[in-house]
C-alpha cells in the first residue's frame, strides 16, 4: 500500500492531541504530557511554529509527523527537525515510516533545505534499526542538553 499525506488543519487538533498521547504512551511518557488542544491550536496554527503531516491509509489517518525549523549555521540553510513521527501499531511493518521519512526528504528538498534530523530514543532498538537502514548517521559525539520552563526563571536570577 501506497499511503498518502495531508497538512494538519486546526480543526485537527483534537487528533493531533490523541496521536501525541498514543505516542507518550508507546514511549513510556504518558504523564508528561502536558499538551492540550488550545495549546496545539495556538502554538501548530496561530503561531505556527510547527507543521503536522498526516500518514493516511484508504483516507484514514493512521500516524502522524510534527516537524519545524531549525538551522544550521555551518550550513547557511535552515533543515527540518522532526519532533514525532508515529504510526499506530497495526501499521507498522508496512514501509510508511519509510515512506515518510522520504516524503520529508521531498518537503526539504523543495524548501531548499540542508538537513533532516531527529532524536531517538537509546531504548527503541527498532526504531533505531529502522534509521540506520535508511542511511541516518547518529550523532554520537553530541550530547543533548535541555533547560524546562520551570528553570527559565531561576536561571535569570543567577
């Protein structure tokens, strides 16, 4: 089967939410999900600091990639940086993750963009499996650091 793709529109949110919570779930992160529809309607479609292309089968969505910018100074390009690509379990081990991830390639290509990256986690064998097969060199020489909202502000009183 050949899926097929389509743009998130904001009425979408509501699935967007779900898709994002079957992800945590999968990803053993349920309880960190903070995220809400109006917080996806403002941040994905009013402020539009991220794109969600939905995976279809037969017109039904089956999975979902949200994705942004990011830029590369060495470069001089901005890149896709894809935040989640999920597939509901019943469709995996069809080739729609892969045909995904060259449905991106197209999307940067005709962005004119210089890269696309991800982050994975170091449990997810099959995942990482799946990117080495594709070509994706990991990074192992980076080590990925991260301040939360709750630090923004102890960090200005510093």
């Amino acid at each position: 089967m050949n899926p097929t793709f389509r743009f998130a529109k904001k009425e979408d949110s509501k699935l967007i939410l779900s898709f994002i919570k079957e992800l945590a779930s999968y990803e053993k992160m349920l309880d960190e999900v903070t995220a809400t529809k109006e917080l996806i309607e403002e941040w994905i479609f009013e402020k539009k600091k991220a794109e969600v292309l939905f995976i279809l089968e037969n017109d039904k969505e089956i999975g979902f990639a949200v994705f942004f910018n990011n830029f590369s100074t060495f470069l001089g390009k901005a890149g896709i940086y894809l935040e989640d690509l999920y597939i509901k379990e019943e469709y995996r081990h069809k080739g729609y993750g892969k045909m995904t991830i060259k449905e991106l390639s197209k999307i940067a290509i005709e962005r004119g963009y210089g890269r696309l990256e991800w982050w994975c986690l170091n449990w997810n064998k099959p995942s990482i499996n799946f990117y080495l097969s594709l070509g994706a060199k990991a990074m192992s020489d980076w080590t990925v650091y991260r301040i939360t909202e709750d630090k923004f502000t102890k960090l200005l009183d510093k």
